[in-house]
C-alpha cells in the first residue's frame, strides 16, 4: 500500500467513526435539540473524512472539487434541514400545531 492509500484509509476509518457517533447521539440524546446537533455537526465530519479520503484516491482535481461541491451542498442542506426540524420542534412545544408560519 502506497502512503496515499495509507492516508485515504486513515480518513475512511475516521468518517466511519464520526458516522457511527452521529447515530449513536441519534439514538441515545433525549431531545429533538441534541440529537440535532449530533446529525449535523458529526455526519457533517464523516462526510467530509470521506470526501477527501475518495479526492486522494481519485487523483484528478476535478473529481476533487466535484466532491467539495458534495460536500458544501450537504452542509447547507444539513443547516437549512436542522433549522426547519428545531423551530417545528418548539413550535409544538409551545403548543401551537398549526402547519403556517
């Protein structure tokens, strides 16, 4: 194995682990609120480990940025998605179920 490969398997390894903590916090964390940011902070990371770990792999700068591109569009759906998810959430903890702003 060539040191590339070392270090693509070192960020695969890493973005298993930071998936397996996301499901982890979704499955132990009490509320809508923590497991939020378990979702979105650490699925985030693992993504991010696998993405540069498949960039090295791939050897060509334009399957790199492609994968940026994955990685960036992602994040803003993992933010505009934990947003609309929490304010429903204290939405219904407030006691007002309707489906309009």
């Amino acid at each position: 194995m060539s040191a590339i490969e070392w270090l693509a398997t070192l960020l695969l390894t890493a973005g298993g682990f930071f998936y397996f903590a996301g499901t982890v916090g979704l499955l132990r964390f009490p509320d809508v609120y923590s497991r939020l940011h378990a979702l979105t902070k650490v699925d985030n990371l693992g993504l991010m480990f696998v993405c540069l770990a498949m960039a090295l792999l791939s050897g060509s700068l334009r399957v790199a940025a492609l994968l940026a591109v994955v990685w960036l569009v992602a994040l803003l759906a993992a933010a505009v998605s934990a947003q609309l998810i929490a304010r429903r959430a204290l939405r219904i903890t407030a006691g007002d179920t309707s489906a309009s702003e």
